[in-house]
C-alpha cells in the first residue's frame, strides 16, 4: 500500500508504514545526534 505525506512542502513516497517510520526515525536521529554535536561544540570552547 502506498501513501504520501507532504514534509517541508515536499509530497514523499511511501511504500508501506515500516518505510515511513524508518524514515521518521532516522529524522530524529539526525535531530537528536545535531542537539549532541552544537552542545559539544558549546562546552568545549
């Protein structure tokens, strides 16, 4: 089953739930690992 979902005005594909959660995990991976990365940067300057 296929479905779309429009993101930063952007319509993405999906092919199934599995493929859309994957990509909402990998989404707040990067969100959290930047979070990580500025807070590291801040504390050791």
């Amino acid at each position: 089953m296929r479905f779309f979902k429009k993101i930063w005005g952007i319509i993405w594909e999906f092919d199934s739930i599995g493929e859309y959660a994957s990509f909402m995990f990998g989404r707040l991976l990067g969100v959290i690992t930047l979070i990580v990365a500025v807070y590291l940067l801040i504390k050791c300057s």
